[in-house]
C-alpha cells in the first residue's frame, strides 16, 4: 500500500498495453483506475444513436450538456452509464473507437468532459489512462507514464483481444484502423497525442505485462518514498 495518494498518468496508443498495465497498476496499489478513453467513446456512442455527425461541432456541444454521464468503478471494472444506461460493453466496438477518436477532436466536448476527469483526481490516489492525461487533464501529475510499442505488435494484441471476445476481426483491417486512429489523434489541433515533456516512456515491444507493471510498481514506490520523506 503507498500512503502518498499520488495521481498517475498513463497515455499511449491504441494497443501499447496501457488499458492493461493501467488496471493492473491501479489494482496493485489500490488506487482508482480512470478509463478516460471510455468516456469519449460514451459520446461517440450516445452521438451515433441520436444520428449526431462527428464533423457537427454545435450539435455535439449540446449533445455534451444534455446527457448524463457518470462514471464508476465495478470490481475495478470502469463502468460508464449515458442517462443510466450502462453502455460499457456497446462503446468497445472498432467502429466506436474511431468515432471516439474523431469526437475527442472538438473542442466542446474536451471542455465539458475535462472537468469530470479532474474532479476524479482532486484527492490524488489514481492512475488516470488516456491520451492526454500528462499533457492536458493532469499537467502536475506525481507521475507520467507514455506507453508505446511497434504497430504490427499493437495490431497483434488487439487482433487477440478481440478474437477473445468473440469478434471475428480481419489483422490487416486492424493494423489499418490503428493507423488511421494514429494520424487521428497525433495530428489533431486539440490535445494531440504525445508524451509529455516529463513522461518516462516505455517501449512495450516484446516485453510481457508482468515486466512492464514491475517496473512502474518500482517508480511509483520510489516516488511515493521521496515525497513522503
């Protein structure tokens, strides 16, 4: 148990491991665990249902303040409900997270779900996963992880996963979407992905979850220890 209630960023792209080790991570030093991706998929989402298009910035700015989104946290499982609707496990198709990335790119829903982010982090004790944790939602943040790895790993892991979900997937589509989901959200003026100044950033080519999560286990203490000092 770390006594210092620090706030953790872990930020990344798609397939670099960082939903994983972040749970984890979370779970190891009973800390909250902060899916932040899920929420913008909830918008994606809520948007696709109401026939809302992506490229609609005032319409999704109203959809934004219309709707209800709580988030909480099920057997360290992160639940995200849309007007009490629990749409956790509908928001986790490939076609939601590319709409995801696109949605994450307006201005006006960054802004109404910004605050929400923060409020989860306001008594520290929690590892915040997305892909603008260190750079936008946590700047101060104890510690900042960036997690990456080679894109035909990434397609790799994320063939597998949903494989085990009983998605029949085709590897290339995948690597496919990665890439596009990759330009998305690197080159998008609001909040690109990338690491921040200060992350400590960790290839995962290669390298099995047990590794990775031992060796943030180790820097968080470390950190926890100086600061408590």
């Amino acid at each position: 148990m770390i006594e210092k209630r620090l706030i953790i960023t872990v930020d990344g792209p798609a397939g670099s491991g960082k939903s994983t080790v972040s749970k984890i991570l979370a779970e190891r030093i009973s800390y909250m665990y902060l899916d932040t991706g899920l929420l913008y998929r909830a918008v994606a989402y809520a948007a696709m249902q109401r026939g809302i298009s992506v490229e609609d910035d005032e319409a999704l700015r109203k959809l934004c303040e219309g709707i209800n989104i709580p988030f909480e946290t099920d057997n360290g499982n992160m639940k995200v409900l849309i007007d009490g609707e629990d749409v956790s496990d509908s928001v986790r198709t490939e076609e939601i997270g590319m709409l995801a990335s696109s949605v994450s790119a307006v201005s006006a829903v960054r802004d109404t779900l910004l605050q929400p982010q923060r409020n989860a982090g306001r008594y520290g004790g929690i590892v915040a996963e997305g892909r603008d944790m260190g750079t936008v939602v946590f700047p101060d943040a104890d510690i900042k992880f960036f997690l990456d790895a080679d894109p035909d790993e990434r397609a790799r892991r994320r063939y597998a996963q949903l494989m085990e979900n009983g998605v029949n997937v085709d590897l290339s589509a995948i690597k496919r979407g990665l890439e596009a989901r990759d330009y998305q959200d690197t080159q998008r003026e609001v909040a690109p992905l990338k690491p921040a100044g200060d992350s400590v950033i960790i290839d995962t080519t290669g390298i099995d979850v047990d590794r990775v999560i031992e060796k943030m286990t180790i820097m968080v203490e470390k950190h926890a220890r100086k600061v408590g000092s």
